[in-house]
C-alpha cells in the first residue's frame, strides 16, 4: 500500500465546514483481495474488535448506510470510517466521512472529520493497524511502534493520548452555538494555535476566539475573560464573590431540624442574565430567579451557576429556610447538564449572545481571490484601493503577510498560521486573502464565509498534483472560494470554466466581468440584482464601467499605469476585479479612481508582476509568468512594444510540471520570443538541476524550436546571469522568477554591469 497524498485540513475547506484528514492510498491487487466480502461484514469485523475494548461505542458512529461497492473504495470507507470511530470512542466530538470516486480500480479516496489534528492522525494510523491484523491484509508497512503489538494494547496507548484532548462539553456546546448563530469562533487550544497553560488558565482545552479583530473576545471554559475581567482573579473565591453580592441575597437562614421541613439544593443556571434551566427541575418563585439574574449582572458574567438549599423553591427563600450556598462565575456545566441537553444548548446560546449581542457586528469584511493568473496583482490593487477608502487592511498574498502595507517579519506573525492571523489582530478592519492552489487544499479556509470572492480564471496549472489530474478538477478547487461568498461572487465571463460556475453559487449575488462582451449581451446570464463590468468606449477611449442599479463610469482604462496604455491586457481585467470588489466591499468611485490612477507596476506595488527596468541599453521585464496562460499574457505585452532587437525569455522547469505541461509553455514561449535561457527554479533540489534542465530541453526541442535558440543553464543563478549577459542594446529580456526569488532577481537586474557582452548563445 503507498500513500500518495495525506492532507489535513485546519479550518473550513473545500469538502467540509468541519475540519478533515484527506488521503488517497494505491493499493496492489493482493491487498484488495481483503475487501472482498461485503462492507457490512467487514464493518461488522472492525466494530467488534473496538467494542472488545470500548464497549460504550455506538452502531450510529460508524453508520452502514450507501457502503460502496467497489473494492479500492469499500476501504477507503472502512478506514475513515474506523478512524472517526476510534476518535469517537475516546470522547472526541467527531462524525463526518466520505469516499471520493476515483477513476483507477486501485486507487482509494476519501476524507474523515478531526477535531485535534494530532489525534485524527493517531487514529488513522490505528485505523490502518486495525484494518490489517483484523482483516489480514497483506504487506501493509506500519510504523516501529504497531510491530507486533495486540490491538488491545495499541488503543490503550491510544486513549491514553487523546482523552485528554477531548473538547469539555459545555466549551462544546458554545461552539456549536456560535456556528448556529454564524459567529465566527477559533478553539484557541487547538492546531494552528499553539495553546496555552498556566495557572492563569480556567480550564483545559476550552480556549476560544469569539469574534474578529476589533469584534474579538475572549473566552476560557464559560467565562469571557475580556468581559468579566473584574471576576476573573476572585472566581474561586466564595468568600469575595459573597462579598460582593452580599446585599442581594437574603439573610442566612439555618433551619431547624425540628421544625419538620426537608431542604433541597437546586442549581440554578443563568445564562445571558436570564434563568435558562434549573436542576433539578423546578418552579423557582420570581424573587429567587431575581436574585440569581441580579447576581449575574452584579459580576458581570454571561454565564453564572447559583445554588441554592430551600426546602420548596417555589417559595421566596426567606419563607422556605432557604439560602444561597454556592454562586460559581465560571461554572462547568457538564458537571450539571447533559451534553446534546436543551439546557446545555440555550445556555451556551444565551452566553454567546451574551458576549455579542444579537444585531451587533463580530466579524470583518473578507474578499477572497483565486484563480490561475492575477491574483496577487487584482489582491494588491484591492487591499489599496480599501486603504485610500479609509481602511486599516490586511493583505497575505504569495509575497507575503502585510498590514497597510508594511511587510511583517515571521517573528512578528508568530507561530499561529498566518492565514488566521489577521483574525487576531484588533487594528484590522478588513481582510484582503488571495487564495491559491496549494492553501485550498493543504490547508483549507480562514474563514467560514466571504463578502466577496472573485476568481480570475482557471488555466491549465498544477495538474497531477495533489489528486488534480483534470482542467475540470482544477476548476472546482476554484469553485470551492467561490461558494463561500455570501455577498458576491465576481467572475471572469470570458473563462469557459468560470461561466459553468455560475449555477453552483450561493451568493446573494454575482459581477459578470466581460472584455469582449458588452452589457447587453451579459444580460441573459444575470438577474436583476447581479451586476456587470465591461469595456465601453466612451469619446474614443476604452472605460471601465460598472453596472450596478444603473450605469457607473469608473475610469479610463489608458489613464490605469499598471495597464500600459491597454497593452497589459492582464492588468485591465485585474483593474476590473479590483473596481467591483472595492465597489461591493463600500469604496466608492473616487477611491477606485484615485487608487487606480496611482497604481504602477513597481517593485514597490507590486513586486516581480510586470517589473520594468529601462536602466541598460536594452529593456528588461521581471514578471512570474509560470504557466501557458501567463506566458501567452506577457508575450502579448512584449508584442505590443516597440522592440527593435531580439526577444528573449528566461523560462523554468520544475518537478512540479508535468511533460504536457511544460511543452504547452514552451510552445506558448515560442510564438513570442526569439530565445529561451532554460534553468531550474531556485528551490529544485540541486541534484535535479541537470536532469530538470534536460527535461525542459527536450520538450522545447518537440515543439520544433531549434536548437540554436535555447541555451540550457542548469543553475538557477547562472541563468539569471547569462540572459542579462545575452542582452544587446534593443533587445527585450523578460525574466521570470521562482519562489522567493523576485527580490534577489531584481537587485541582480539593477546591479548588472553591461559589458562584456555575449554575442553569441551560451550552451551547458
């Protein structure tokens, strides 16, 4: 069996709002034999070896309902389905698996829900461990510590890892109510987070973030400890908090044991200054339920645990021998309710309004771009343009993590994910993220909901990676961002693969953005609350104008510096993206203008995206043209200049790149320039630097360029040196940079000393 991939998901993603481990195993035609009897049995075989150690687990946690057929997929539901049992049966809040089809026979699929990324990934390794002494499955490598150990043994060590871990059942329970009431929540003791522990802490494993930056509040086990700051160092202390609250509770009372009454302690639990439950069971008299709501808003706690001794509740305390014995401001309240209880959950409901009340604000305004090209550009031009509106912005694009443009250091992100980091941040007022590939699927979302997501277009890139093998595939990775919009979904009309998106959208509604089509013509294609934004020509120049509730003129496009006068045709559409998401996320028409009006491609506004330095007697352009689509934007630009020498591309080859792939850039490549410097990119391991280069050669070779107009330089650096070697007065060099490189290339471009030029190719 071998492991193609595992991915393992730390916040909402493209297959699930919950967070998930997905893997896609290979399995030979022996070790499939194993699962040849029907799923219910071999279900039937796995649940009895984890009830012979755990008998409290439920039929419910493993369900038998739409088991596959297929061989390779009836294991992968096994294995995930064991791994959420596993999880399940040592108290871990965990249901969700599927199985994802896959073309080939032997390939399994397939993705189970984790609350702990730690724990999900101990129990699919036990999982697997399981599945092959309980089913003998042949010739499956484990890990040093599964050798020849009972499963009995292996779960024990199991347990003993993850109980620990598992969410308390109120903290739970707050969760879950915060989701229902589309709060946006973070269990602080979890990955990404690093967690904390001290004697500071209230309870273990109940860390959460309510809310976003300026919104943000912070809660430990029941208690919001921004909000009840003044309770927070006395909260074990009876004697203080009835201290405190003493004029508000009747005098003591000691019953005399001869008068015949029986007394009985009742729990009373406030919750949002309101008596949610009591337990057991009872009909509190008004001036009791008075009290404990009093006593709540007197320590100023959103969830309060008041017990009392009366011998009938009913009654006022001071006319049933009644007393209050206990006031908890941080109560445990699974100690007192039932997890899945309707108590549990009106408290935990009435708390979370009780830290945001209802019709108050507890997010920030996020815009999500994704698509093939132009995401860093159109996320620049954005983050910007919401600067000049007044905007204290974050921006975590490919370049990096910004906050109003000053770059931060990793030491200043700290150990948390940078993607979640804005979040945390209370001088943020909005959220610029660009939303790649590799972010998508290793990791998932930030956050639950978007205002705004625009996808700029779907190219062929990174096919074979990742499980990707298809456009098609590609295109619902995209589509993923997109249906996490709720205000509005902004989409490249001129993409075939953006256009079949449109169907499959949830936001309230959509911007068609079109070069080549007018208004009229997007017009069948939109409602009537959607808008649109096109090319019209007003008095002889091309406008970008914006269709919302009415006909908006933006700006002309030749007055956009990032555009060329029209010629980057790339960064007209960019300009486009970034005027209607600005437009929607409340900039208005001055903003955009002026912000557009300022932005040139500069290594300041946007560094390694079409870099021009006109220093040498010959032009060079520093871009990150990488795939099909970006070569053939960047040629279009270079044909649209006036060049009277040669034109010539510094193009790479990566592992990462399948053949196909790199053939389509080279054939691409070779309709606009006049010579290709092959190299690697920087970060290839430098044993694959030779056998990279050649690979690229001989696909630019297939493509019927000759040979006299490659020049093959295995080394990363040594190929940025020979194009700028190569270049004669006239000439256009354009060179495209690798992960991290752009800054490094670009000080190699401005400090390069023409001189000893070479007249002629140079060969390795």
């Amino acid at each position: 069996m071998h492991e193609l991939f595992k991915l393992t998901m730390v916040g909402p993603n493209r297959r699930s709002d919950q967070t998930v481990i997905e893997q896609l195993f290979e399995l030979s035609p022996d070790e499939l034999t194993a699962f040849k009897e029907e799923p219910e049995i071999l279900r039937g075989k796995v649940f009895e070896a984890v009830s012979s150690v755990q008998p409290d687990v439920r039929e419910a946690w493993f369900p038998v309902v739409d088991a596959p057929r297929n061989t390779a997929e009836i294991f992968a539901w096994l294995y995930c389905g064991t791994a959420v049992l596993l999880q399940k049966s040592t108290g871990h809040d965990v249901l969700e698996f599927a199985v994802l089809p896959r073309e080939s026979e032997q390939q399994a699929h397939g993705y189970f829900e984790h609350e702990v990324v730690e724990v999900g990934e101990a129990a699919g390794e036990l999982a697997l461990s399981l599945l092959k002494s309980t089913l003998g499955a042949p010739n499956w490598q484990q890990a040093d510590q599964y050798q020849g150990k009972e499963f009995k043994e292996l779960y024990a060590t199991f347990a003993g890892f993850t109980s620990p871990k598992v969410l308390p059942a109120d903290t739970r329970a707050i969760v879950d109510a915060a989701r229902r009431l589309e709060i946006p929540c973070i269990k602080l003791d979890r990955h990404p987070y690093r967690g904390t522990s001290g004697d500071f802490r209230i309870r273990p494993n109940s860390m959460l973030m309510l809310g976003q930056c300026r919104h943000l509040h912070l809660v430990d086990g029941t208690m919001c400890v921004d909000r009840s700051s003044t309770v927070v160092p006395i909260r074990s202390d009876q004697g203080a908090i009835f201290k405190r609250v003493a004029d508000l509770l009747p005098p003591a009372v000691h019953l005399d044991p001869g008068d015949g009454e029986t007394c009985a302690n009742v729990d009373i639990v406030v919750s949002n200054h309101r008596v949610v439950v009591t337990v057991p069971e009872r009909m509190l008299h008004e001036s009791t339920r008075d009290i404990a709501i009093e006593v709540s808003r007197r320590l100023e706690v959103g969830l309060l645990l008041m017990k009392i001794s009366t011998s009938d509740p009913s009654r006022p305390l001071d006319e049933a021998n009644g007393a209050v014995v206990n006031i908890d401001p941080a109560p445990r309240l699974d100690e007192v309710l039932a997890p899945d209880s309707l108590g549990m959950m009106a408290a935990a409901e009435g708390f979370v309004r009780w830290v945001i009340p209802a019709g108050t604000e507890s997010r920030i305004p996020v815009v999500a771009v994704t698509g093939t090209n132009g995401k860093t550009t159109t996320s620049r031009m954005i983050d910007r343009i919401m600067q000049t509106a007044g905007y204290r912005t974050s921006l975590l694009c490919s370049d990096g993590f910004y906050i109003d443009n000053r770059k931060l250091e990793s030491a200043e992100v700290g150990e948390s994910d940078p993607w979640f980091r804005p979040f945390e941040l209370s001088e943020v007022e909005l959220a610029v993220q660009e939303t790649h590939f590799g972010r998508i699927l290793r990791g998932g979302f930030s956050y639950m909901k978007s205002d705004v997501a625009i996808c700029t277009n779907v190219t062929v890139d990174h096919i074979g990676r990742l499980g990707i093998e298809t456009l098609e595939q590609l295109a619902e990775v995209k589509l993923s961002v997109m249906q996490r919009a709720a205000d509005t979904a902004v989409l490249n009309f001129d993409d075939q693969h953006c256009r079949d998106m449109i169907p499959q959208l949830a936001a309230r509604r959509i911007c068609l953005v079109s070069t080549r089509k007018g208004a009229d013509e997007l017009e069948e294609f939109a409602t009537e609350q959607d808008m649109k934004c096109v090319l019209e020509n007003v008095d002889g120049s091309d406008w970008i104008v914006l269709y919302d509730q009415g006909r908006h003129p933006v700006i002309e496009v030749d007055k956009i510096p990032a555009t060329y006068n029209g010629t980057a045709r790339f960064n007209v559409y960019n300009a486009m993206y970034a005027t209607v998401g600005s437009h929607t996320l409340g900039a208005g028409a001055d903003s955009i203008r002026a912000t557009l009006l300022g932005f040139a491609m500069s290594v300041e506004n946007a560094p390694g995206r079409l870099n021009i330095f006109d220093g040498h007697p010959f032009k060079v352009i520093m871009d990150y043209a990488h795939n099909e689509d970006g070569y053939r934007e960047i040629g279009e630009f270079v044909a649209s200049q006036d060049i009277r020498g040669r034109k010539i591309l510094l193009i790479a080859s990566t592992i990462n790149r399948q053949d196909a792939a790199l053939l389509e850039n080279c054939r691409v490549a070779a309709k606009y320039f006049d010579h290709l410097v092959i190299r690697c990119y920087p970060d290839t391991p430098v044993s694959d630097w030779q056998e990279e280069t050649d690979r690229m050669e001989k696909c630019a070779l297939k493509v019927d360029i000759d040979e006299s107009q490659i020049t093959a330089i295995a080394n990363p650096d040594d190929g940025v040196q020979t194009i700028l070697s190569m270049g004669r007065e006239g000439d256009c060099l354009v060179m495209t940079w690798g992960h991290k490189e752009a800054e490094k290339m670009w000080d190699a471009i401005t400090s390069f000393q023409p001189g000893g030029v070479l007249n002629h190719p140079v060969r390795s």
